[in-house]
C-alpha cells in the first residue's frame, strides 16, 4: 500500500511574529479595556458620571440613604465641629455638585459636636512649662501676673476657669503667675581707684548716673564719691565721681 504525505506550508518566521504581534496587541488591549472598566479617573474611565449630592447637615442614616445608588465607595469620620450639631454630617469631599464616576471615594465627615475639656491643676508650675501643657491640650492661654514677694517667682497661682472646671476646645485659660515686687533701691558700689570708665560701667549696670567732677574729665582715676560705697539710692540716681 502507498502512502500518501501531505505537506502543510510551513509558517515562515515574519508570519509567526505577525501572529504573536497580533495576540500581543488583544492581549493589551483587553488588559487596557479591564482597567478602564475599574478606574475612576475622569478622563479614562468607562464608568458612568455621578454628581455628588450635598449631604450638610443630614443624620448618617439620611446621608447613606441619599448614596446608596449611586454607586459610590463611602469613607466615615467623625469630627468635632461646635457649630453642627452631633451625629448631622458637617463637611465632605468631594465638594456637593461635582461630577465623579462611580467607585470614586467620598468622604463623609459627621460631627461629634463640642469637645469639652478639664482644666488641669497646674498650681506650683513654672510658668512655661504649664503654658505649654495647655496649648498641647488644646487651650487658648492668656497670662496675668501677681506681684508678690511672698510667692516662688513665675509659678502658676491659679488658673481662670478653676482647675477642674469644663470649657470647649479652643476657649481661652488665663494663669495667674507669681512675679516680685521690683526692689526700687539700688546700692552704690565702691568705685574707688577705678579709671574713669570703668566707673561709669559699673553705676550703668546698677542703674545709676555718673557726675563727673571736675565736669568735662573724660579720663582719670576715681579718688572719691558722693553718696558713699554702700548707700542706698533710687534707682536712676546720681552719683558723683571726683576723679584726678
């Protein structure tokens, strides 16, 4: 018996690579096609426009109401906001109006009303450190000062509200701090044998006046003062310096 073969034309090396540039190209193309059906870009995306509704000032449960066909990924916060009341929606984003596309991500912020805080005891403090420790808790601070000598200087008396009490988040807290009475006396110190400007120094650092005699000397050494080492002045008083 014969055998017959028959011989199939063989694919040439450009048809092969057209093939597997042809599938290469579907492949892509149908890769492109899927992510498109899945992205929520505005430009590219096959997906149908939404328009975001305003939701302020609904309760949770109106809000997912009003959402729930419209194909949007929703995300919840909750918020403290003084001026909504609690539980109503107080913010969200995207902005009402605005054209998505569905599976866009809306955030809804639903308020939580005031935050109420408690004043801290923050008496005995040193001054800085308890202005810091209310501004961190989220108080506005103000400062009075006490002049008492009695007192440690700059350390926290009291605070206004009390300690303990309750305000809102942002509401001002004055602390009354401690300060000494300035001491208005000055003692004169002894400037004898000192050159003439390191006298002068040294009455400036004290808060005192040079008088120079004999009046116009600019340079010399102090022989003598008036009043004495030692006294008790005002502060801004004059003393006199007797140079030679």
């Amino acid at each position: 018996m014969t055998t017959v073969k028959i011989r199939l034309p063989r694919l040439t090396v450009l048809r092969v690579l057209a093939v597997l540039a042809l599938l290469s190209v579907l492949v892509s193309a149908g890769c492109v096609w899927h992510i498109l059906g899945r992205s929520t870009n505005p430009l590219f995306s096959r997906r149908a426009d939404v328009t975001v509704p305003d939701l302020l000032g609904l309760s949770r449960e109106e809000a997912e109401a009003d959402l729930q066909d419209t194909g949007l990924h929703l995300v919840w916060e909750e918020v403290y906001n003084p001026s909504v009341d609690p539980g109503q929606v107080c913010a969200q984003q995207p902005a009402a109006g605005r054209t998505v596309k569905q599976g866009q991500t809306l955030t809804v912020s639903v308020s939580l009303g005031t935050q109420w805080l408690t004043v801290p005891d923050l008496t005995g403090q040193n001054r800085d450190e308890a202005l810091q420790a209310l501004r961190d808790q989220g108080f506005g601070v103000a400062v009075e000062f006490l002049h008492d000598n009695t007192l440690t200087p700059y350390t926290v008396v009291r605070t206004e509200p009390a300690a303990g009490e309750q305000i809102a988040a942002g509401q001002m807290v004055k602390a009354v701090v401690a300060r000494p009475i300035p001491d208005p006396n000055r003692q004169v110190p002894d400037l004898a044998g000192l050159s003439l400007a390191d006298a002068r120094s040294r009455l400036q650092e004290r808060g005192l006046t040079a008088v120079v005699r004999p009046a116009g000397a600019t340079e010399g050494t102090v022989r003598s003062q008036q009043p004495y080492a030692g006294a008790l002045v005002k502060v801004f008083s004059q003393v006199y310096l007797y140079v030679g």
